[in-house]
C-alpha cells in the first residue's frame, strides 16, 4: 500500500492480510493432522507423497488467488476516481465507489444515463436499472433525498446479462 494511505486504511490492510495468513496456516495445519492422524492410526500405510502435494498446492493457488483479489480491491480503493461532475457534499464520502455520474430520480434514469449510446435500445430501462445495481457496475446512494450515482470500472457489456447484454 502506497506512503499516502491513511492509518485506518493501512491498518484495515494488515487486519485483512492477517485474515488470509490465518486461512492459509489453518488450511496448512489441517492437511498435516490429517496425515498425521492417519500415520498414527495405521503406520504401515504409506503417505501419499502425490495426494499431499496436490492438496498443498490446492491451499496454495486458493490464498495466491485471495491475496491477488485482495490486492486489486486496495488498488481499485485507492485509485483517485475521475470526476467529471462537481461532487456534492452528501456524495463525497462514497466516491472510492467509482466515477460520479450524477443525480438521478430512479434508477430507470440511472439506466436511461449509463446506457444512452447503446444500439439497440435497451427495451425496459427500469430493469436494467436493476441489472446494472445488482451486478455492481453502477452503485447508488440515496442521500439527502437524492439518488446519486457511481459507476464502476467494470465493462457494460459483458457483465450484466438480458436485458442490457449487447447481442
């Protein structure tokens, strides 16, 4: 993490890194009492080297893969996101959530916004509404009485399917 975080965010850092240390060390720890426990309950029966390598670089891939999401998650937190409207006061402290697309009345216009150069025309903006909140490529508060809007740096058109799934 960058010199420029803030304490809070370095130490909610070290508390998730701690989080996927402990899982890998306990994923660890359970495949040696297994093999353990079976050695000591049958000696004669041999350690399958091949099985105990497979299940380490299973753990192994599986905390590899966390720490790399984790890592994009910190990266994609602290990346500065372009404005290209003035942020309102009640907005401010949502806009790690991705670029400020503004207010809006409901999430059809939210829709309406987001999706305004797509052909064909999406045919029920309200439920696509819907698909671009749920799918998380455009996040809303409703503060002060408005519905602002972010939108993620996800790509549209490969993430949310029918009916805003260009074809």
């Amino acid at each position: 993490m960058s010199n420029t975080c803030s304490r809070t965010d370095r130490r909610a850092l070290e508390r998730d890194e701690t989080v996927l240390a402990a899982h890998l060390l306990r994923s660890l720890s359970r495949i040696l009492v297994d093999v353990l426990t079976r050695r000591l309950v049958d000696p004669a029966r041999p350690i399958d080297l091949g099985g105990l390598h497979d299940q380490v670089a299973d753990v192994l891939d599986t905390s590899m893969r966390r720490q790399v999401q984790l890592q994009d998650r910190w990266a994609r937190r602290r990346k500065p996101p372009r404005e290209s409207r003035p942020l309102p006061m009640s907005a401010r402290p949502f806009r790690h959530r991705g670029t400020y697309l503004g207010t809006f009345s409901s999430l059809k216009a939210v829709a309406a916004r987001v999706l305004k150069d797509r052909t064909p025309p999406t045919p029920d903006l309200y439920d696509a509404g819907i698909d671009l909140h749920i799918h998380g490529l455009v996040w809303t508060i409703d503060a002060d009485g408005m519905l602002h809007a972010f939108a993620s740096e996800a790509p549209v058109n490969n993430t949310v399917k029918s009916p805003i799934r260009n074809e």
